[in-house]
C-alpha cells in the first residue's frame, strides 16, 4: 500500500464538488458551519497561534482551551451525527478557523471518509494526512478508524498549548515529534517544560494545573493501541470540564 502525505487542498474540483454537494444536502446548519469560510480573525498557524499584522499574537489560555474544546466538539460530530462514521483524516490547527467572536471554525474536508454503516474501520487506498499528525497506526496498517482522528487531534492540542510545531527542531539539529518530545518531559517529571513559555508569566498555579491536565489528555489521544484511546466525544466532555474547572479557579 503506497504511502502519501498530500496538501489537504488536493484533488480534482469534480471530486471537492461532490462531497460539498453531500455535505450541503445532509449537513446541518452545524455542519454548514464547520466548512464556512469564517476567517475574521484569521487562520491558526503551524505553531497553533495566529498571525497579527505580521507579528504572531499570544492566545490566552482561556481561548486556547475554548479552541480546543471546540475543535473537538467538531470532530465529534463527524463521527457521532450520521449513520456512517466520517473520519476527518487531517486535524491539525492550520485548518481551524476564528471568527469575529473568537469561535473556531473547523474546515477542509477534502481528505474525509466515511466508514461503512454499522463498520468500525475500513481500509484506505492510499494513506493522507500531514506529516506529523498522521496515526502511525494509520500509516502502518492503511486501515481507518475513529481514532485515527483521535490520534490528530491529540497531536493538535500539544501545539496549541505548548506554542511547538507538530516537528520541531532540536539542539542538535535533528527533527523531533512533539508527542516524543512532551513525552519524554512527561515521564521524567518536567511537565512545566512542556508548557508555552510565553503562558508562564501570566497563569496561577491553578490554572498550570489545568494546562498540564489539557497535555495529558492529549498524550492519552496518542497512545499506540486504539482501545488505549479515548473516542472523541470523552474527549469533548473532559476538555468542558476542564475549561468549567479553568472559569472556576479565575
């Protein structure tokens, strides 16, 4: 099975058509939204940020949690609101939308794919994604499941609150992925490292808290084995929960 990482903006406009026209017939006004070119505020960048008359704004934690959760409701929706399952297959930040009211949109569904009715997986012809987001399980096997979003989206939330790429370079010069990377914190007990520096000089011990917590659900997203995952929708009700805990403790 050949192994592809393609621009998510791919693909001939007969198909991009047809899955509009889909989407168009069977989506709700929901759904309308999460392909509405809703740019107010601009897009969200590779470093999970956005870019302000050419210098790169600080989001504040409550927003960058707001994004997460709401990005995660997104995803949740494809895969809970139709009889087939559809698999986003491209979740990172750079397809993420902020309105005028700071909302995120998500959009760009060009690499989706439904999984067959009453199905838990089918196999993919060829494996799409964005080079350090794609599930290595994914990759591995070709097979697409409801995690392989799950897997996206945990890389996702580290780059949102962590300010990191999903590849970064490290001292040395070599490529590292920042699931190996907070992991690596992560389990010799550094989890303030892991945290956006420029968050640091503005968050109470409490709400370090919150982020760290944020970082370990993003990490359980990551796991190797599917059923070590959580499914997208635990993931929506813990990020609310945390964000209800985040208001709490301000």
């Amino acid at each position: 099975m050949k192994k592809q990482y393609m621009k998510s903006g791919s693909g001939t406009r007969k198909e991009k058509d047809k899955k509009k026209r889909w989407f168009l017939d069977n989506g709700s006004n929901f759904l309308r939204e999460l392909i509405a070119d809703c740019n107010e505020h601009g897009v969200l960048n590779q470093r999970g940020g956005i870019v302000v008359n050419g210098e790169e704004s600080l989001l504040p934690l409550s927003l960058r949690l707001k994004i997460g959760k709401e990005i995660a409701n997104a995803v949740s929706y494809l895969h809970m609101a139709f009889p087939k399952i559809i698999i986003h297959r491209d979740v990172k930040p750079m397809h993420v939308f902020l309105d005028k009211n700071w909302t995120a949109k998500f959009s760009d569904l060009s690499f989706s794919i439904s999984l067959p009715e009453g199905k838990s997986r089918i196999e993919a012809e060829r494996v799409l994604g964005t080079f350090g987001y794609v599930d290595p399980l994914y990759h591995t096997t070709s097979f697409v499941t409801e995690y392989t979003d799950v897997y996206s989206f945990g890389i996702c939330l580290l780059v949102i609150f962590t300010g990191k790429p999903a590849v970064i370079t490290i001292s040395n010069g070599d490529l590292q992925g920042i699931l190996s990377y907070v992991r690596g914190l992560y389990e010799n007990g550094k989890l303030d490292e892991v945290i956006d520096p420029l968050l640091m000089k503005d968050i109470t011990s409490g709400q370090r808290l919150q982020v760290e917590a944020c970082v370990v659900l993003a990490l359980r997203c990551c796991e190797k084995r599917d059923e070590d995952r959580p499914k997208m929708i635990q993931v929506a009700k813990e990020l609310k929960r945390i964000e209800t805990s985040l208001s709490n403790s301000s």
